[in-house]
C-alpha cells in the first residue's frame, strides 16, 4: 500500500508527487546558495593581500597569491555546484510537466477514442448485441461447468464461487479496469448520438460549448428512460432530526481531512444520512458543516423508502430531482442554515454528488471536500475551493466520466493503494472505495504541506469553543 498521493489542480497537471517538487525546490535553493557563496569567493580572491600583515615574523608568512589562487579555484567549484544543481531543479521540474502534459494527451486519445466507440456502438446496434451475446456465453458457460461440478462435490463449487468472486473483486480493483469504465462513461453520450443517427462528436462537441456535459445528458435520457419503464419512479421525502447514542452534541471544531472523514454518517437502516454542525469564528459569524454520506440502497426495489438509492445515484450526476439532494437541503432548512451562509460540503460516495449538486448551485457560500465520489459532471465557478480526494482502484469515481478542465480549477487528490498489485483477502467488493481506506489517505494529505490543499478547509481555521451537532434522518413517502 503506497504512502504517496498525486495532487492536481490549478487546470494544470504540474505535481506527480510532493516529494518530487520538494525535492527540485531544495535543489534551486542549493544552487541559489552555491552561487551566493561563489561570489564571496570570488571576491575573497581579487583583494590584495600582498602587504597585510598576517602574523609575527617568526611565523611562516603564507602566500597571498597562493591564497587568493585557492579562492578563485573554490570560487569555480562552487559556481558548477551551482549549475548543476540549479539544472537538475529545473529537470525535475520540466519532468512533472512533460508528466502531464503526456498524461493529458492520453486522457484526450481515451476520450476521443471512447466516444467515436461510443457512437459506433449507438449507430450500429450489432456490435453491443454482439458483446452483449459473448458475454452470455461466457455466462452460460460457467453456469453450465458449475452445475456438472455441483453433481460431483459441493465443495469444488464453492471453491469455483470464491475463486469467481476474488477475480471479479480483482478486476474491478485494476487501475486499466477503472481507466475502461471513466471512458465507456465518458462515450454514453456519444452513444446516443449515434443512436439518434446523428453525425459523429459533433453534437456532443455542441453540447459541451453549451455547459451541458455529455454525461450529465445521457444520465439525463437513462433517467427519463428508466422513470418511463416505471423503474426510477421518483417521491418526495421528508427528513427529521434524531438522536443516536453515544453522538456528542456539542463537539470541537473539527481541524484535519481525517477528522471530516471521522464525522461522516455511515447511514444504514433508520440510521443518519447526513450529519450538520455549527460553529463561529472568531468574528461571531456562522460557519457551518453538512456531511452527507455514501449509497445505502444498492438494488432498485421499489418498495424501498430509502433515498440514498441508485434512482439517486443516477438522477443527482444528471443534475436533476435526486431525492437525497432534496433530503439534504430539508435538513439544511431544519438545521436553520440561511441561503448565502457559508457551509463546508463534505460528502462520501454518493454523498460527494449531493455535496458538489449544492455547492454547484450557488445557493451558498460554499467550501467543498469529497472521498470517493463521480463529481465529473459539475460545473463549478472557478474561485469555489474544492478538494476531491478519489483513490486509482476506486471505480466509483470513475462513473462520472473523463476529467475535464473545468475539474483542475478545483484540487484532486489521487493515490494508489496497491501499487498495480492485488486487494487484500476480504469479503468487500469494492475495497478502494471503503471509507476506512479513504480515512487513511485523508490522514497522509494531513501531513502534506502542499499549498493547494488549504483552502478547501481554511473555514475550519479559526473557529472557536464547542459547536451545535445535529443528524438527520430522511425517507421516502411512498403512496
């Protein structure tokens, strides 16, 4: 597991690591010295010494030629101490933005090359019914082996289901899996484009200079497609407060990305979705804190109450009426937060869209801090503080799609928990996404002192005594 994270932002991708550019800085810093120290030598070397007195005659007088010789010889040496470190700086430096400027030449080459797939797909309906036939195949295959096996012994067939379950926990923890998934995503829109008989990229292209992201739109069409079917049936909710045991009304202001990551609701049958704090600062304004956490509802049962579900999922990246964003924003009401008021968003998973839908919209004075969350499909003002903290195994982030630039205005903290090798052994299907791990990396972003990483969570500076903590729990009111 690698203690490294990558930081981006700025809408230029100049940092692989932070010990990368601290390592550059303290090399232009050293040449910076050499050459200060070089001109003192040099100095040193031209003065006269010839009639200065250097000690008692019956001393050995030393040469002042030889003197200042020797300072122009340490002169020269420190000069090239100079250059070199000073050039060594600047590769290191030329090195992270060669980095990534390759690294967004090939983001562009996935995402050309994923909506002209896209489109292919959506124009000719065979080639998803042919993939769509092999993998029943292959489906079919293993159903058919894994029956014969069963006739035989109960525990091969066991031994078959875990050895399935490790490989497809694998796969969908591969870094190239995750990279598959961000550009099939990233060419949906493309796909309908094609659908449609329409000409390829070129209304996709229309729409993005228009602010309407591709995949906010095919999310959009997914949506109305699913509603009509009578899948994604939507219902107003209504939120409540409520006390859990154990929960600490008046807490400390939080400090760190860890203690954010501490604070967020794990959600769960009539448990908390979302968790509101209030606090001042030094001056005596309100400063508040909204936490809403991650999908509870994996399934699409109808019956269910819960919003934090997958209709959710879908409805809030296409920017329309997601039932845990309104939940969220009855509880802000509830909790007496004013419009305008200035509000850390800290969301998790499916919270993290929630959290970006709200400080998108501009109803606030917003901060914004995610873990875990496909927030591709937002268009932030360019001065709103932003940290989105995604992990390279973690597919979740990815179903939002090809980071675009707008993103970059933000900062995006990436790390790469196996380093291209295997999960651990463990029942979690997707172990990248877990919050636990996520409480790790926000722990190594603590220790960081990279620059970028503050504003985000600079209303958390100054904040004084014990704040107002309240958690809300929201339903669906099904007819």
């Amino acid at each position: 597991m690698s203690d490294d994270i990558t930081i981006r932002g700025g809408g230029v991708v100049a940092v692989d690591t932070e010990e990368h550019l601290r390592f550059a800085a303290l090399l232009l810093e050293l040449g910076d010295s050499c050459a200060s120290w070089a001109d003192r030598a040099e100095s040193v070397s031209t003065d006269d010494f010839s009639r200065v007195p250097l000690g008692p005659s019956v001393v050995p007088q030393a040469d002042a030629r030889a003197g200042s010789e020797a300072a122009a010889r340490a002169a020269a040496h420190l000069r090239h101490a100079s250059e070199d470190a000073t050039r060594l700086g600047g590769n290191l430096i030329l090195t992270a933005e060669n980095y990534g400027q390759i690294e967004r030449q090939v983001q562009a080459l996935f995402t050309f090359a994923g909506g002209v797939a896209g489109w292919a797909m959506g124009a000719s309906p065979l080639i998803p019914l042919a993939i769509l036939t092999a993998v029943g195949e292959v489906a079919l295959i293993r159903t058919a082996f894994r029956a014969i096996v069963g006739l035989f012994s109960s525990e091969a067939v066991e031994d078959i289901d875990e050895a399935s379950a490790r490989s497809m926990r694998e796969l969908v923890s591969s870094p190239a899996f995750v990279a598959l998934v961000r550009g099939m995503v990233s060419g949906s829109d493309e796909f309908l484009i094609g659908l449609f008989g329409l000409p390829v990229m070129l209304d996709a292209n229309r729409l993005r200079e228009q602010g309407i992201t591709g995949v906010a739109f095919a999310a959009s069409v997914a949506a109305s497609v699913a509603q009509y079917a009578g899948v994604f049936t939507p219902a107003p909710v209504q939120a409540v407060e409520v006390k859990t045991k154990g929960s600490e009304q008046r807490p400390a202001p939080p400090t760190t990305y860890e203690e954010l990551v501490e604070r967020m609701p794990h959600g769960g049958a009539d448990s908390p979705q979302i968790r509101i704090e209030r606090y001042q600062d030094a001056s005596g304004a309100d400063q508040w804190i909204v936490w809403t956490g991650g999908t509870i509802e994996a399934g699409f049962p109808e019956s269910s109450t819960e919003p934090w579900d997958n209709r959710s999922n879908v409805t809030a990246v296409a920017h329309t009426d997601a039932e845990s964003l309104e939940a969220t924003l009855q509880a802000m009401r509830l909790a007496g937060i004013p419009e305008g008021a200035s509000v850390l968003h800290v969301g998790y998973s499916q919270g993290g869209i929630v959290a970006s839908g709200i400080a998108a919209s501009g109803l606030f004075d917003s901060t914004l801090v995610t873990f875990g969350s496909p927030v591709e499909s937002f268009e932030f003002d360019d001065d709103l503080a932003r940290t989105h903290v995604e992990h390279t195994e973690d597919v979740i982030p990815a179903l939002s799609g090809e980071r675009r630039d707008s993103l970059n205005g933000g900062t995006v903290v990436q790390r790469s928990l196996y380093d291209g090798g295997t999960p651990p052994p463990g029942d979690d299907p997707l172990p990248a996404h877990n919050l636990d791990r996520y409480r790790e990396t926000a722990r190594l972003i603590d220790q960081s002192s990279e620059e970028r990483l503050t504003p985000a969570i600079d209303p958390l500076a100054g904040l004084t005594g014990t704040g107002e903590a309240h958690q809300y729990r929201a339903d669906k009111v099904l007819p």
